[in-house]
C-alpha cells in the first residue's frame, strides 16, 4: 500500500526505512499502522542466439539458487539504467534492445517494486564484475530449460514464477517465447 | 534468512522490529546486513460440507480482495491456537479437526512464517467478531470455485497460489480436494 502522505520516517536503515502514521479504523477509532520503504528491483531475461541467460547465485547467509541477472536500484537511478548496469556486471554483457517486461508489486506492507526487463541479443564485452557480497555463474539455457528451472522450488523471483506457470496453464507460452527472442 | 545470534535489534515497530550486524563478504570485507522480524500469519483453508470458506476482505488503504481466513499470530500464541482463535473470530466457526497443511517463508529478508491449517468440518457457533481494521465477507464456494479464486490475480495469498497452480499442471489436485474434505 502507498505510505500515507502525512507519514513520520522513524527510521532510516540500510536497506528498509520504516513509516508510521496514525489510521482511521472503520469504527471511527486509530490504529498506528508501520509501512517500510526499500530500493526496487530489476531484474532481466537476457537473451543470446536462442538461449536465455540467468544466475546461479549464492550470497552470504542466502543458499545457492537459481534467479534472473539483477540487482538493487540506486537511489536516483532510472531503472533501464540500473538493468543495463547489473547486466554489464554480472554478466559483462549488454544490449541495445531493453525494454520493461512488467512492473509487480510484491507484498502490501512494502513499498516496493520489482521491475522486470526483457534484454534482448546480449554481446559480451567485459569480466564479469561482482559484488564482494555476490558468487554468481552465469548459465545459458534452453527456453523449455528455463521454464522448467523458473517453475522449481529454488529459484528465487516468485512473481516471474507465478506468471510462467499461469503461461503454461493457458497455453500461453509461446507468445511469450516470440515477445523475448523477438 | 535467519537472524545472526549477534545481531543487534536497531528499531522495534509495531509490526516490524529491525536488525542489523557485519557480515563477512566473499572478499574478506565486511558489510552491515539488515533483517527484519515479523509475528507469524496464520491462514486456514475451512470447509463445511463440500464448500471451502474464505473471505472477501477489506483493509483501511489495501484494495478488497479474496484470502484464506486468517491473520497474525499474537506474541506467545501458539500456531495452531492462532488458527482456532481466527477462525472464531473471522467466521464464528470452531472446528475439532484442525491440521498444519505447510509452512512457508515468503521473504528471505524478513524472519516470518506463515502457517496455512486446513479446518475440517467447520460448525458455526457464534457471530463474527472483527478487530475495528477489517470487514469480512465470509463466502463459501465449490472446491473448483475455491481454485479459480486462489488463481486470480487479486487473491491475497501468493504461495498458497503458487502451490495450487502447481497441482493444477501436474495433475495432483484431486489429492489435495481429498486432503481437504478427508
């Protein structure tokens, strides 16, 4: 949900700033209701011939798992600018076809949004270049393949996951097969 | 993921309490980390008869919606008594065949559960009885109707949906229609 306008900032973290206000309850009585703020995120299906690009990533305290290249916005950073960043990096890749894939939402207590790219033909130019914070090996696999690893309990971006599996319930998938590889 | 043992709690919300501590990276360098902890969410699939209860549910600033009956754990309340005391409060209903379905731990960056019960054979005993901060709508639909409403893009309760879209492309809802209704 949005923070109220008239919202205090009663803390400022490292990733999570948290909101308080007072709310009117719908017996005419308030409540203090607590909202958090955090950076977005971008994340991107990469694309290279026929085959798709993701990460298998570890990060401190978080097990390895499959996930799509991305990363944290900056702040004051537009989003295609984070996307074509976090792909240089991970990847040491880029594209002269990105474009936003869709925008979600994912949990209401949070103002937050997980913005996802389709990056399409990437060339690679540099070393990867990671985080200290970051182990990540680049895969490329098959469309099916990544379906199938989206579709696993292990892979990390949910809201993807639940968009691929309404995909192949409906029949769905191929369309979205031509929108990445174009 | 967990919370380091020597963290230090930073701030203590209504809702959300706030930890940090330096974490080791990769490199040998360190970096803040930050988690945050929440109570638990209880939901509950409740049946009576052949219908499955769930409720169209309104928040102060969170669009209505459907869920699973259900709500937040109170400090030192356990699961299973949470469920009981939500189900009462939300439906008026008790039911004396009350089971853990599964646990899921929806974001790594925050310490929180959310317990799904399956209730069997719900009796309506009292009338609903609401904190000032929610209206319920207490519906009751067919097994096929509880599916289609768990799938659409409004239902509040992603990894109940996830797990469902899942059984709907493997073929494995039949045994979890039996799992409900016993």
């Amino acid at each position: 949900m949005k923070i109220q306008k008239h919202a205090k900032k009663v803390f400022t973290g490292v990733i999570f700033d948290v909101y308080q206000w007072e709310q009117e309850m719908y017996d005419g009585s308030t409540a203090t209701f607590e909202r958090l703020k955090r950076p977005d995120t971008i994340q991107i299906i990469c694309t290279e011939g026929n085959k798709i690009i993701i990460a298998e990533e570890e990060q401190p305290g978080k097990p390895r798992g499959n996930t799509l290249i991305g990363g944290r916005q900056e702040q004051e950073e537009e989003p295609i600018i984070c996307a074509k960043r976090e792909l240089l990096e991970e990847t040491g890749m880029v594209s002269d076809d990105i474009e936003l894939f869709k925008t979600y939402e994912p949990y209401n207590k949070i103002d937050w949004k997980v913005h996802v790219f389709i990056a399409k033909n990437c060339k690679k130019i540099a070393e990867q270049n990671l985080d200290p914070g970051e182990k990540i090996t680049v895969k490329k696999v098959s469309f099916d393949k990544f379906v199938d690893i989206v579709c696993t309990e292990d892979f990390w971006c949910k809201e993807i996951k639940i968009d691929i599996l309404k995909m192949r319930l409906d029949g769905t998938l191929d369309e979205f097969k031509k929108k990445i590889f174009g």
